[in-house]
C-alpha cells in the first residue's frame, strides 16, 4: 500500500499536503532501514573500552603485522578512500593479486558476517584472516606475537586493553582488539539524518531515487541498518552476469557451506559509503556505480532499469556517503633487538 | 678547550659548582647544535600557507599518485613508525627493491639537499623523484596530473593553494604542497628542551652521551638543526667498512657530480630520531643502533668506541626522539569517472 503511494506521489499522480509526502516515504523507509546508533556497537565476548580501541588503532596501521613489512589492515581498507582500496582485488605479498574486492571496513561491524561469502562471523574472526593469507599478508600467529611482545609499548598496551589477563598479549587479542578500533569507524550519512527527521538532508532526487530503490525491490536485501550486510543471495537471482563480472572459478559461499545451493551465493553488499567504494562486486569488474545499478537491476530484479531510474537511485546511494570519525594518525611503538625482521621473501 | 673541560667533567676530574658544568656543557652544544625552530621553516620559492599545508597532507597520503594505486609518499615514509619504513630498502612496484635505505621524512625539511647523495635540492625536487622511479610508485607526471584533474575536489584544493594561477593542478604544483605538509613535520625532542635551559631533560648518561659525542669528533659531521643532513663525507673517512655495507656498487654522491673524489660519498644523515628508524646506512644493513655507532666509529673517526662510550652515545641519540605533531588521517577525494585506473603491471 506505502509502495503504491510512493509510486504516485513519484508519479505525481496524487499530491498529499506539505510535509506529508515526506513523512510517507520516511514511514515506509522506517520500516525497512535504520538510522546508525550514536555510540559504538557492542560486539559479542569482546568488551569495548577506549584502551582497547587505542591498541586497536595501531594494530590496524601497523604495517609489522605482515611479513613483509609493508601491509598494514590500512592498506586494503584505507581509512582515507573509503575504507577499502579502489582496486578490483588487492595487492599483497609478493604483489600477488587477492581473489575478492576488499570490502570496506566502515561500518562493517554492522554486518551479520563478515567478507564476502560470510566465512567470519565477526571482524575479530575476520581480522585473523588476511593477516595469515599468503597472498595478503603472509605471515603467522606466533610470528605476530613476537612482534608485538618484542616492543614493551605494546605489551603495556596491551596490559591496558586487557587487564584481567596474565598474558595479554595474544593473536587472538590483537584480532579483539583491531575489533574494538574497527567498531568505532561510524559515517553517519545525510541518510540517516533525513531518518531521524531532517527533511532537507536528501534532495528531491535523493528521494525519488530512495522510493524506487524500495519500489523497484532493491531494498529487499540491501536493507537494515547497513542497507545490506546481511543475508545470502545468488548473484544472479534472476539472470546470471557475464563471466567478466561473475569469474565461473569463484563459487562464492558453496566454499563455505558447500552445499549446492550456495553455489555462486554472496552477502548483499552493505550500501554505505558506496559511491566511494569502486570498482564494484567481489570481482571488482564495475567502476561506474550507475552501471553497477543497472547490473543488479537485470540481474537480481530482472528489472531493466532506465537510465533515469538508474540516476536517480544513484543519486540516492549517493547519500548514503558518511562522514568520517576523526582519526590521529598513530604512532607507533619502535622495534627492537628481538623484533623479528621483515621479509619480504615468498613462501611455497 | 671547552672540550678538554668536558673531558675532564666526563672523567669527574674536575668540578664545578652545581649548574656550571651543564651551563658549560650547554655551551658547547650550542656551538654546534640548534634547537628546532618554533614554527614552520620558510622554504625556497614555495609560500607555506594552511591551504597548502592541508593540500599536501591529502597528497602525501594519496596511494593514487602511484601507477599501482598500492603506494603513497607515507608508505614509505611512515609517520606512524619515525617517517621511514623500516625495511632494509624499500619494496615498491611489482615486489621490487629500491636501491637505497629510506630516509626519514621527520624534520628533513631542514636538510640542506635530500636523497642519500643529496642530488635533489630541496623536498619539492625530492617529492618528484619516487613518484617517478620505475621500482618505487612508477607513475608519470602526465597521468598524476590527470587523476588530480579527475576528481573535482583536488581541483579546488589545488586552487586554493595556488590562488593566484590560471591551471594550478600541476606536477610542480603537487610537489609544492607535499613540500608544504613535510615541512610541518617538525619533532621536539627532549634534546631541544634541554638546549633551550631544561636540565633535566636530559638524563646524566645522555649528557655524557653528548659529551663524548661532540669529543670523539661525531659532531663534526653530525651538527647543526638536524644533527647532520648536511655536509658530503666519504662512508671510510678512515677506514672502509665491510662490502656487505658499503656495497660496491653503489658510488653515493659519484652519480651526481661525476668527480673521482665523490665516491663512495654520502650527505652525513640527520640523526633526529635516529633511534626510530633502523635498519641503518644507506645499505640498510645494520639493525642495532648501539652498533651502527661502532662502526661510524671506526670507519670515520678510526677510533675503537669502547662498549660504554658506544652506550652513552646511543643513549644521547635517543634523547633526540621528538614527538610527533598530531596528523589526522585525511579523507581524499573519490575517483570519478575519468580517474586514471590503476595498474599494477610492470612496464619494462
């Protein structure tokens, strides 16, 4: 019923007084998205206080977490661009080439899982994976704890951000840790604004593009609090993409799951931060993100979207573009005789 | 003559009442030595305003001026970890080694040239340099200028930086504002606290440091601001070191000037945090600090630093560990549509 009146009143076929239309979409839009929280999530068997999120910050930029030397969490998921790297997949040890577009890590704690198939169920799962991918960061638990042990600020720090232990300083708390700092990085959007009640927070376009994303079923799984992030879907619901865009080779969850069903199934995209976010899809094939809309239009609606419909969703994925938390730069603490040294070697 | 009164103050030979024999000491080190200055320095042909300095902030962190899109001026000149990277020479584009140690990029505004063999005059000539080299970012002048041109808020960047010209966003232009930021790069260090009359900012082993180290000769090459960063010296005034550090192959400054006596000649290195940013020399080869001090000691002064004068030595440098000026990370502008793509193949 909302659906149809917000298709009218695109349509302009029926005009409601001042004010009301605005209140309709928001009403319908209420329903299927949330605003972001104004404080920092709580995450699951890991505390969040302000030491942790300060060892976090420098564990997420601290390049000494790879065997090389040369990547940091940072690196794929740049806080200055996005969150993520504007490849189509990352560059890592060695200069081997990653199998997946790095998402980006804003706002990521609100996914249901996290990376692409949802093999983590968290970022503290998640943070353990690139750190040991031979063509990420190619390097090993014990090894990154005699890094961090190496350095005495490091083992302070940790002591801080997990006082109740005797031996702090852990992969595994590294991973809460990065958690702790990754939970923080919030972008609240003129999305959320116009939500939470600012009428002029998205233009007229915005809107009309908000409506038909809802209409169109966009919104069926890029929805929630993150618009997507949740929930598992072919890629290609309706008609499958072309092998440039969906490589045969890459299954998506049946890696995970392995079951049939699953084959060529990934997690919705979290919208955020969209337009700052190409190239596009997990092959990261699709540097247009009008395009990009219309890709997903045949393939998951079986929609052939106009180019103005295209614009105008566009244009409201475009308010979706957050702003920033503030980061210091860290500085780090600095190696010492026994830090293990970089290497840049690659291993069978 | 002051030195020999050091000597002897060293030696607990002779004393003074209280306050004298730092006053004397002070005295002698400001012969030498220079605090940092209190504001940004002035540099040649290059106005340092706000604008400027925030264009050049963008820039420094902008993996975008690489061909790759992998490498920004901060991957290798990291200010989380001393302003360099703590690799023996850095990795750059497509997993190759550059030829040299990375300098740090704290303080050297006050350099009198930069590069190892001084063969770019200032930070502007210098920040051309690795954005260029086929093994560091591997870009072209051309194709920088046109990913700036590209995104519409580097186009205004770049105009407010340069107000007063027809087409700012140049490579010239870029260099300038990434000149602009470095030069904001400035660290206090206790040692400049304790030049400017704090006794106690330098512990009484650090002041011995300082006394043998202006005594043994280290500060005829290592003075002024930078406590080095300017002067050419042979690497074996007196004695070569080893060819696993001095490689033979590599000539220093004889690939600038092409005279004989050039070889094997390199710009005193600044010592400024000196303590953050091993491994050592231009060769990269020698991690411990304490040891680098023995070896400039026999190469150089052909002088047998015994272990404690080794010590206090190192402990003086660590008194020249500044603190960083807060930088917060920057958000840089997102790719449009005629942003350059990166590549991440390696041109012969």
């Amino acid at each position: 019923m909302k659906t149809m009146l917000s298709a009218l009143l695109l349509a302009g076929a029926v005009s409601l007084p001042a004010g009301a239309s605005a209140d309709v979409l928001r009403d319908q839009a209420l329903e299927i998205f949330k605003p972001l929280p104004s404080t920092v999530p709580a995450v699951k068997d890991n505390r969040i206080t302000p030491d942790k999120i300060d060892l976090g910050k420098a564990l997420f930029f601290d390049t000494r977490l790879s065997a090389s030397g040369v990547f940091s969490c940072n690196s794929c998921h740049n806080l200055a661009t996005g969150g993520d790297d504007n490849l189509e997949t990352s560059i890592g040890h060695g200069w081997q080439k990653g199998p997946r577009n790095a998402p980006t890590v804003l706002n990521s704690v609100l996914n249901e899982a996290q990376f692409w198939d949802g093999r983590a169920e968290d970022l503290k799962a998640q943070a353990k994976g690139p750190i040991q991918a031979g063509v990420e960061m190619a390097n090993k638990p014990a090894l990154v704890e005699g890094t961090l042990k190496s350095m005495p600020a490091y083992v302070e720090a940790f002591g801080k951000a997990f006082p109740n232990e005797a031996a702090p300083v852990t992969f595994d708390n590294m991973a809460k840790a990065i958690e702790a700092f990754e939970a923080t990085l919030l972008t609240p959007a003129p999305f959320d604004a116009w939500l939470n009640g600012d009428d002029e927070a998205l233009s007229a376009e915005q809107k009309q593009g908000l409506a038909l994303f809802m209409d169109k079923g966009c919104a069926a799984c890029h929805s929630g609090v993150n618009v997507g992030g949740h929930g598992y879907y072919p890629f290609g619901v309706v008609e499958k993409p072309g092998a440039n865009i969906l490589p045969a080779g890459d299954k998506g969850r049946f890696a995970v799951t392995k079951t049939a069903d699953d084959e060529y199934v990934y997690r919705a995209s979290p919208l955020r931060n969209i337009a700052l976010t190409a190239p596009y899809f997990h092959s990261g094939k699709v540097w247009d993100l009008q395009q990009a809309v219309g890709i997903m239009g045949t393939a998951q609606l079986g929609e052939e979207l106009d180019e103005e419909e295209a614009r105008l969703i566009t244009a409201f994925l475009g308010s979706l573009t957050g702003t920033m938390p503030p980061v210091i730069y860290p500085v780090l603490p600095a190696e010492t005789e026994t830090t293990p040294r970089p290497s840049a070697a690659i291993l069978p």
